[in-house]
C-alpha cells in the first residue's frame, strides 16, 4: 500500500510503501492524527482501511479507481502516482 500524505497546499510530505496491514497503517499515520483525510482508491484494502479510520476518528473519503483515472487525466497508472493525486 503505498502512502502519500501531503499538507493544505498539496505539497507532500511523507511517501512510503507499506504492506496492507492495519498496525502499519497506524504507525506511518500516528505522527499525523488529529490533522488528516483518509483517502482511499477503491482496491482490495478500502474496507479495513474505513474501519481503521472510523476507529480513530479520521474522515474517510473512498474513490471509484476509474473516477480517479479520469479526473487526472493520466496516461500512466501505479500505487505512487494514484497515492499522489
């Protein structure tokens, strides 16, 4: 699973690619809690992904992979680039 976290003004902050699992989702996020949006394209790991996020009380938001192509208009599709847009 590959994490962008990005500030207000879209600039990113921290990129790393992790294996799907909640306590390493935690982990990268925990310095960032209190401050973010979850965004999620809709793969394989959303569902749990929801469940973390409503555990911690962190806005969820999930997007249809074929939506996300279209708004970026992207002619090339992988974890980093989808994480960043």
């Amino acid at each position: 699973m590959f994490i962008a976290i990005t500030d207000s003004n879209g600039k990113t902050v921290k990129e790393v690619d992790v294996p799907s699992k909640p306590e390493l989702l935690d982990k990268v996020l925990k310095p960032f809690k209190g401050k973010i949006v979850v965004g999620v394209e809709c793969i394989f790991s959303w569902y749990w992904v929801s469940d973390w996020c409503e555990e911690n009380g962190i806005k969820f938001i999930l997007g249809h992979a074929l939506y996300m192509r279209a708004i970026h208009q992207g002619k090339t599709k992988n974890d980093k680039i989808d994480a960043q847009k």
